[in-house]
C-alpha cells in the first residue's frame, strides 16, 4: 500500500489516503512530546507534512513508516495485511 495523499488538518492532526481507498485521520500528540519529534511542536513546521508514497515525512530525516499509520487508521495487525498465503506442495 503506498500513501496517494497526506494534508495537515490542524494542531497535530493530518489526513491521509491510501491507494487501496483507505483514508482517515490521526492524531499525532503524543508523537510531538518525544525524541527528534519535538521539533513539530512547532505547528508551522509540522504544517509542512508531505508524502513520498512510503512515508508521512517532514523531512529526510524527520518521517514514519506508511504501515505503522495504516495499522492505527484501519485497526488491523501487521499479519493481517502483510501475510502470504502458504499452501502445502503435493507429490
């Protein structure tokens, strides 16, 4: 699944639309309050959000993985989208 689109929607909120029509929002509060994510206290800077299809980013440096959010907006486990289908070889 690869992000088609991603919008600031205020304080620490953004929109996102996946290309399997999956679309929803998030909340990044607690993202703010930790580690190299402090810096988007600053809402104009976190306003900057952008998209290189795999990833929410701000920067080069500054992102989070597509998946990790794709989780949170529709609820599922990793396994429950990213799980082969395995089948048995037969003589």
């Amino acid at each position: 699944m690869k992000v088609q689109e991603v919008k600031y929607v205020s304080d620490y909120t953004i929109s996102i639309k996946f290309d399997d029509g999956v679309s929803g929002t998030i909340q990044l509060n607690d993202l703010v309050e930790k580690g190299i994510f402090k810096v988007l206290q600053d809402k104009a800077t976190f306003a900057k959000v952008y998209t290189n299809g795999y990833s929410v980013a701000w920067s080069d440096e500054l992102e989070i993985d597509a998946t990790a959010i794709y989780l949170v907006i529709t609820g599922k486990h990793f396994g429950e989208i990213n799980n082969p289908k395995l089948s048995n070889a037969t003589n």
